[in-house]
C-alpha cells in the first residue's frame, strides 16, 4: 500500500518549503511571490523507518485572477479522496484568514486524517499565536513549526508516521507491471487489445477510467498482473486537475508495481509528466519501458524510430536506459514485444553476474581506462563484486573510494550496461576502501 501525503493550503504559506525539508532536497522552487510553483512536485521521504510520498499540491495549481481558484479546490477534493493523510498548512505571521477557513470548510468533510501546520512559528511569540487556528474547529492537534529552520518539524513526523500504513508485502509473486501515462494516450486500449477483452471502457474522452483496474495475464513463462492507472474520474470535480488526479494514481501502482510501463502518444512525445514519474521509478529502483503508442498515425522516414528513441532517451539523461518500443494499441502491432521486453526487464532485476565473469570483464576495462588520479595519487579498483538488492547492486573496493568521480562512475556503468545487459533497470555502484 503506498502512503501518499499531500500538503495543502492558501498560496503562500510555505508549501513548497516544508515539501523541501520532508524530501530533504531543494527540489521545488520557493519565492515570497504567491502562485510560484507551476511543476509537479512529488517526493519521497521516510521518518520513523515507514516510507511515504509526499505531495506538494501547490505545484499542480496553474493560476488565474481568483486567488481561490477552482483548481485549488479541486486539488483539495482530489487529494481528500487519493492521499493516506493530508497537511492542512496555514500561517502564523498573518493568521486566520477568510481563504483558510474555506480550505477548513471543504478538509472538514474528509474521512481521511488532517493535521494542521501552523507554519512560520519563528519565534515564541509566533508559536503561541498559533491557538486561534482551532477556532477552524478541527478535533486534532495543531503543529507549530518553521519550515525553514525545521523547528517543530520532528514532532510532525513523529505523529504523521503513526498514521501511516506499515509497508505490508504483497501476497501475490507474480511480477507487477504498472501501465502509466498521460491521460487519453491508450492505457486502455493496449490492455484491452493485450487481453483481448473490454476489460476497460475506451472512449476519445480523457477520464473515462474509473480506478485502477488489475487483470492476469500469462505470458512469456510468467503469470503477470497488469494494473491500469488511468484512474480519471468523469465528474466536474476533475477538470484542470486530470493530470494531478492521473499522477496520484500512477505513483499508487508504480510503488506497488515491478515494472512500470509509461505510455507515450506518439505525436506529442515525451512530456514532463512522463520525465517525471520515470525519475519517481528510477528512485524506486522499479524496471522502466517506454511504449510510444499510436505509432501507425506517423507519416515515416528512413530513420523515424532510430531518431525518435535518440531524442527520448537524451532527454532523459542520465537516466537512459529504459527500452523503447513503438506500438499501436489500435493495430495491435509490437504489443507482444512489449510485453516480451517488459518481462526481461522484471527479470533483469534479479539478474546476478558471476564473480569471476564480472571481475574479468570489469577489470579489463577498468585498466584501458583507469580512473583520474587524486593530487597526483593513482586510483586502483582491485575487486568487485555483486550484493543482493532491490535492483543489481556492486560493490568495487579501491584504494581511495571518495574520490572515485561522477564521470567515472557513468563510464563503470556503461560498460555494465554494454557487457550485461541490464536494460530497463536501474544500476546501483557503490565503492569501498580496500
């Protein structure tokens, strides 16, 4: 079960920074300006040994003239509905305000746990002004803390986690392949046409989906289990925020998933939605394939496919391993290779080298190209081998591991790549002194 955890609140009031501290990276863009965050911002964190995704709302909102926008509200319904529990952040340096006690009227409502975060308690002064947020008539603490010193911020945890779900193992072996993608590029249509079955209703209209939808499916040896995750409600409430409902759900099944398919539509490309979630799969050590769906509508050329994948994939640098396949969900054409490939990256997953086979290789290319000496001292890599985890993981021991550079450490896995395959995997390399 994926713990999602969605901060919301008025614009303004600090979400993006308390998103900066949860994920502990400066990843989204914060400024004194209301309405700032315009990306989609999701991360991961973890407190108390309990996992969970955090989500910035704020970066879903596209602005307009109506500081309360109807897709803030939206957003907020969205999350009610979607997220394990939701951070109600409101501001102590100008208190109350009528916009607060709207977001408090709507969260109300919600079955799921709120917290409320008093933010920008700089001071003792500040901390105690935070009793007149009860006045929004929540049955639950309230938590005075700086988002930007991270005062307070551990006793939020310490009371966030204990509403979190314990990482419970799926019972079900079978490997997990998560069809994700924007919405209307043809999730639908592929498993339908993989199942050959209605199993779910395709329509031109983006939405239609109504949950994410798990079906069996054997093939290529395994018994699989493809989940849709077009998860778009049709109702008013989901307008402008059909990509915000679409990555809550997609971020659902990628956790629970093995291999995570992402669904391009052929002529619009890859988009940052897409960029996105694969970096969400990348740090969750799960395979990736790339389907560029409804192939057959583009007029081609001598090297259509060759320069399409190209361009893909030097986009996603440094994360360009994941496979990319072009099918038609509609002619049913590669649909089988896909599933073909998809299964070899599940098994590339597990996929062990043997020591000998990989100390030959890796040290044949190792002195071809030694590693750039450190103030005039040579690096020596003596030994490597394979440990057990998520995705394959090696360690190389050396003499001098902290100073083994980034650029180096591409060139190891490249020529891992190159010799082992891997492909769709994430590759972990890690260095210990000797």
């Amino acid at each position: 079960m994926a713990n999602i955890v969605a901060i919301t609140g008025r614009p303004n009031v600090g979400k993006s920074t308390l998103f900066n501290r949860l994920v502990e990276r400066r990843k989204a863009i914060t400024d004194n300006e209301s309405g700032v965050t315009r990306d989609r911002h999701y991360g991961k964190s973890e407190w108390n040994g309990k996992k969970f995704t955090v989500i910035d709302t704020g970066g879903y909102v596209h602005g307009s003239e109506d500081i309360f926008e109807a897709s803030i509200r939206e957003q907020v319904e969205i999350a009610m509905e979607e997220a394990s529990v939701i951070l109600f952040m409101v501001d102590c340096h100008t208190g109350l305000t009528d916009l607060d006690k709207d977001f408090g009227l709507i969260l109300r409502r919600s079955k799921k746990p709120v917290l409320i975060i008093a933010n920008k308690a700089d001071d003792a002064e500040k901390s105690a002004s935070h009793v007149e947020f009860y006045e929004l008539g929540f049955d639950a603490n309230i938590y005075p803390v700086s988002s930007q010193s991270g005062t307070g911020t551990g006793e939020l945890l310490d009371d966030l986690t204990e509403l979190l779900e314990d990482e419970i193992p799926l019972e079900d072996k079978s490997p997990r392949l998560a069809v994700v993608g924007r919405p209307n590029v043809g999730k639908s249509s592929l498993l339908n046409a993989l199942l050959d079955k209605e199993r779910s209703i395709v329509t031109d209209i983006a939405g239609t989906t109504r949950d994410s939808i798990d079906s069996q499916y054997k093939a290529f040896g395994h018994d699989l289990i493809l989940t849709d995750t077009a998860g778009l409600r049709r109702k008013a409430k989901v307008k402008e925020n059909i990509e915000f409902y679409s990555t809550l759900r997609a971020i659902k099944a990628l956790e629970n998933s093995d291999v995570c398919l992402v669904v391009l539509d052929a002529e619009r490309g890859l988009e940052s939605q897409d960029m996105n979630i694969i970096s969400l799969a990348h740090r969750n050590h799960k395979g990736v394939v790339i389907l560029v769906n409804k192939w057959d509508l583009i007029k081609k050329e001598t090297n259509t496919m060759a320069n399409y994948r190209k361009e893909i994939l030097e986009r996603l640098r440094p994360n360009d391993y994941p496979p990319v396949i072009f099918i038609s969900a509609l002619e049913k054409q590669r649909i089988y290779k896909a599933m073909e490939m998809s299964v070899q990256v599940y098994e590339n997953r597990t996929k062990q080298i043997p020591t000998a086979r990989l100390n030959e290789v890796m040290l044949d290319a190792i002195m071809k190209y030694p590693p750039p000496s450190y103030r005039g001292r040579e690096i020596k890599i003596k030994y490597i081998t394979q440990i057990t985890g998520q995705v394959p993981t090696f360690l190389f021991f050396c003499n001098l591991p902290k100073h083994i550079k980034e650029s180096y450490r591409r060139y190891l896995e490249n020529k891992m790549r190159a010799n082992f395959g891997f492909e769709g995997v994430p590759i972990r390399l890690f260095f210990r002194k000797k």
